[in-house]
C-alpha cells in the first residue's frame, strides 16, 4: 500500500516522501482499516517537525484520525467487523490503510460521511474537554473562541450553541470573518483590539471563558476581558509565542487559567474519557453537531494539505481523500 513516511524530522517537511509499504497481519485486539478519509491536524506537522510532546520512533507515518471500512479484525475482536465504516483515533493515517487498536476505533453514525467522520474526533473531542469538563461553561454565559475560523476554534463554537452559551469569535482575516458571520455567530471580531468590544458585547463583565488556541499577543489582550471568575481555557499555540500570565491580573479578577489536552484527559481518568466520546458521538448521530470540512485534497498531496494547515489560511478542517 501506499503510505506517506517521514524518515527525519524536518521545519520545511523536507523528510516526508510517499513508499509503498506492507502491513502485519492484525494481532489480538486489532483491526485493520482502508482508509477513504483522514484528517490534517497541527499535531501531525509538529510532529514530523520533531516539536509535539509525542515523538514517534522514526521512521513513521503521520495522521491520527481517519474513516473507512474495516477489512480485516484480529482475535479478541467483538464488536467490530469487516465491512463496518469507522473512524479511527491512531498514528499512521496518511496511508491507504491503517492498523489500529479496536478500542481506538468505532461506528460512524449514519449519514455521516467519510471527510466529516475523520476531522471530526480531535477538534470536538477538544471542544468537550475545554468547554464541559474543564470550564464547566453554563448555559448563557459568555465564550470568547479565538482563532473561531479553524477546526479547533469552529468546533468549539459548534458545541458552544449546543451547549446554550453567547458566542463571541475572532478570526484572524476578513475572509475567516465573513465566514464566521455566515455561520451564524452573531459577534465576530478581529484578533486584536478587542478587548473593548467584548466588554461593551457583555455589559461591562467580560467573558466568563475564553478558549484560546492561539496564544501570544491574544492570550495577553484576553486577560484584560476576561470576567471576573472567568476560566480562561488554553489550546494552543497557533500564534508562534507561548505566552507567560502576569499572576497578579488572575488574582485581582480572580480567573482561572486551565491547560487542556483532551487525550490526556482521557487517559488519566478512563471512565470520563469514554463518556466524552459517547457524549459527542451522540450528539454527532442527531446532527446537532456539523464539522465543517474547508478543504479536501487527494492523499498525494498530504504534504500540501499540511503545508496549507501551517499557513493559517485554511477554513475548518482539511482533509485527505484517499
């Protein structure tokens, strides 16, 4: 099978290159999957980068999350078999097919398709992390979601009205804005200067949390709106500075920063984690929830697609059809 391969980690993605591999058979507990969609995630440039917390042995294929169709199961296997669509959570999704465990691999709801089952876990499995069980935002309060125009930042405006919260989003260009406002998010602002407008759109309060995978000159404007006992939710690093927090503005306004990483929420408390997909799966299958896929390109140009990501000029999510 085809598969992308990264054999040195490089800034200019100069260590990635197609070959044609072969699989294992499946072991215990494995399910093998060919692959009709993946995900292009900024973990999955950092990583071939050698920048992401998790660094693989080389060599490796990136892409951690895609959908298609079971063709093969190991032993141990229940509950999924040939022919079933799935997505998929596991390395190694830049390929035509991919080996995963079963348990990191379940049903796409019907009507579903491909492209929005792949970019669909990491961006909202985030956004439920953030937004439920780290900020705990209630029904309308009011979110602040920076860098709203990307698949992270547009997941979490998604659940945010599912959730009953007051959206306001900053995106980056006029483009992304007019986007957003197309969307349906009523209060849509540029990435600066907005410390004002957010407290003129909250009646002087501020927001009660700000979900910010930007970072940089943002995260620092953001505690200068951020209400009193707000939450203040950080993602990310999409702005290229990791920002340092003044202690003393989080005491004077008593907010709280929170770091958020929605994988490791899942693995330090198991049970949680399983209700987290459980929860937004559901709410997946009654359409409630709609991934927005901006750009698909063919699995040939995976290292496009990624390049695309990095430059901050994508809409939503991109994706790899293979």
């Amino acid at each position: 099978m085809k598969a992308l391969v990264c054999r040195s980690l490089s800034a200019g993605l100069d260590g990635l290159a197609f070959e044609t591999v072969s699989l294992p058979p499946p072991g215990p507990g494995q399910v093998r999957i060919r692959l009709h969609a993946a995900a292009v995630n900024f973990p999955d440039v950092l990583m071939v980068q050698g920048l992401y917390q998790h660094k693989p042995q080389l060599p490796f294929t990136p892409g951690m999350e895609g959908a298609g169709e079971i063709v093969a199961v190991g032993e141990e296997v229940e509950a999924l078999a040939p022919g079933m669509r799935v997505m998929v959570s596991a390395l190694g999704c830049f390929a035509e097919e991919v080996q995963a465990e079963a348990a990191r691999v379940r049903a796409i709801p019907k009507g579903v398709d491909d492209a929005v089952a792949a970019a669909f876990t990491a961006a909202y499995l985030t956004a439920y992390v953030g937004l439920v069980r780290r900020a705990a935002i209630g029904q309308g309060e009011w979110l602040l979601v920076h860098g709203a125009a990307g698949g992270v930042g547009l997941a979490a405006v998604d659940l945010a009205r599912v959730l009953g919260a007051n959206v306001i989003a900053t995106a980056s260009t006029p483009d992304k804005r007019r986007f957003l406002e197309d969307y349906g998010v009523e209060h849509v602002l540029a990435p600066d200067g907005f410390r004002d407008s957010v407290k003129a759109l909250t009646g002087g309060r501020g927001a009660d949390v700000i979900y910010d995978p930007v970072g940089g000159d943002v995260f620092d404007e953001s505690t200068h709106c951020i209400a009193f006992g707000g939450r203040l939710v950080a993602v990310g690093f999409a702005g290229g500075r990791i920002p340092v927090l003044p202690v003393n503005l989080a005491l004077i306004k008593g907010f709280s920063l929170m770091g958020l990483r929605a994988g490791e929420y899942g693995r330090r408390f198991p049970q949680q984690g399983r209700e987290n997909i459980a929860a937004i799966d559901a709410l997946l299958a009654q359409g409630k929830l709609k991934p927005h896929v901006g750009a698909r390109l063919p699995l040939d140009k995976a290292v496009d697609a990624m390049r695309l990501l990095s430059s901050r000029q994508a809409i939503g999510k991109v994706v790899l059809e293979c």
